[in-house]
C-alpha cells in the first residue's frame, strides 16, 4: 500500500466518527423534546377535532396566544424576572447554608450527632408550614419569600454533602496520608474530587425544590411573580395563564439546572464512568 493510500485511510478514520459526534451534540438534547411535542399535537389535534371543548385545559395553540399576550404587555418578562430574581438570592442562601453544615456535619461526628437529629426533624416539616412563622418574623415582603425559599435549598443540599463526605473511601484518604499531604492539599486532591459529584447532584435537587418553594413564596401575598400569574388566573378563571405560567416554570427551571450542569461539566472530566452507547 503506497504512502498516499495510507494518509487517505488515516484521514477516513479520523472523520468517521463525525456523524456521531454530531448526533451526540445536537441529537440527543432535541429528542427529550418528543414526548412533550407529541403530547402538545395530539392534544391540540383532540381540541381541533371536537374529542374535547380545550375549556378547563387549553390546547398549545391558546397557550401560545396567551405567552405572546402577556410578552406583548411586558407581564411575563417582568414576573419571569422577579420570579428568577427570588429563587436566584433564595438558592444561594441555602447552598451557602447547607454546604457548610454540610460538610461540618460529615467532618465532624461529635458534630453530627449534636445538630443532625434536629435537621432531619426540621426537614420533615412542609414547606406550607413555614409560611405564617416567616410572615409573622420577617413581614410579608422579599425577606420572608426568600427564607422560605432558602430552606427549601438547604435540606437536599445539607444532606448531599454530609453524605458525600461521609462516604469518602477511607483508602483514597491513607493514600493522601502515605503521600504526606497537608491539610488544605488533602481537601484539594482528596476531598473535593471525592465529594464533588454527589454535590452537583445535590445542587440540583435543591434548585428543583426552589423551584417548588417560589411558588408557596409567591402565595404570600406577592404582587409579581409567575406564582402571582398562577393566582392570578384561577381568580379570574383563565385556565391558559394558569397552564402558561406552569409552562413557564418548567421551562426555566429546566435552563436553570442546564446552566449548573454545563459549569459543573469542565469539574467532572477526570470521572470514569460507564457510560451507555448506542450503535
């Protein structure tokens, strides 16, 4: 085989995995869009061929009309903005929070044993319950809203890094102790590796539950805020604002744990993971 036939074989087996890549890039993120397009047509298509009126549940296309609706007026930006704004001050107040008693807790038995009984005894407490205690502390403007949502965070995250901590296989650590690590080196090399994919996990359960929280938080006499466009339109009796604005927490909820993901990608290379494959 000459020199030529070679590079043209090498330059075919480099190319060749392309289409996959393509298909893994773009492909995949666009198929979890079946089930919900499929759902969405055939619902619309029920409507359209009188199987029901679409009265108490709107078709897509009266779902539409009330997003372009409400962008039209600026209601959406601006509930979708202050709505954002709450969950965004709530999660980091109880990522800060949880990380730290988190990894308190896990460190430190005496610890644990003295605080984790009263978490975990606070953590069964409903979110609801929450609600006339912080009005009554913090009145019933953003302080309170923001509690709320903050303790929602927490408990998933608190319990995320207590777990991981207390799950680091003691041999990763005698390995750090053999090559005579310091401390801070052995929370760098050691620790952090080691704690850092049940954290992400944990991160986004608790940006899940903030999600969930905002809406109680928005029920607290708020007067903007897409848990203001759910109360809105049940008052009113207007079933696709109250779908659209549903619609519009999933959908920001879901760009929201595909921003953590995304800046938590880059920290998780180093993982040997099974991962499936397909033909």
């Amino acid at each position: 085989m000459s020199v030529g036939s070679m590079s043209i074989a090498a330059d075919d087996i480099e190319t060749a995995p392309a289409p996959r890549a393509s298909w893994t890039r773009y492909g995949k993120p666009v198929l979890g869009l079946f089930v919900p397009v499929v759902l969405a047509v055939g619902w619309e298509l029920a409507v359209r061929f009188g199987l029901s009126n679409g009265r108490l549940v709107p078709p897509p296309s009266v779902i539409y009309a009330t997003f372009m609706e409400l962008a039209k007026t600026g209601e959406l930006q601006r509930h979708a903005a202050a709505t954002m704004a709450r969950v965004a001050a709530g999660f980091g107040l109880g990522v800060a929070a949880g990380t730290v008693l988190g990894a308190i807790t896990g460190y430190s038995s005496l610890t644990r044993r003295l605080l984790d009984p009263t978490l975990q005894a606070l953590r069964a407490i409903p979110s609801i319950a929450w609600v006339p205690l912080f009005i009554l502390w913090l009145g019933i403007f953003e302080a309170s809203k923001i509690t709320l949502i903050a303790v929602g965070v927490f408990f998933p995250v608190y319990l995320g890094v207590m777990g991981a901590v207390i799950s680091v296989d003691r041999k990763v650590v005698e390995v750090g102790r053999a090559f005579r690590l310091n401390g801070f080196q052995m929370v760098r090399r050691i620790l952090l590796p080691a704690v850092l994919p049940s954290y992400v996990v944990a991160l986004r359960s608790g940006l899940g539950l903030g999600w969930m929280f905002v809406v109680a938080a928005e029920f607290m006499g708020a007067s903007e805020g897409l848990g203001f466009l759910l109360v809105d339109g049940q008052q009113l009796g207007k079933p696709a604002q109250i779908v659209a604005a549903i619609v519009a927490f999933a959908v920001l909820g879901k760009i929201t744990d595909w921003l953590i993901v995304g800046a938590t990608a880059p920290l998780l290379r180093w993982e040997d993971r099974a991962r499936h494959t397909e033909a």
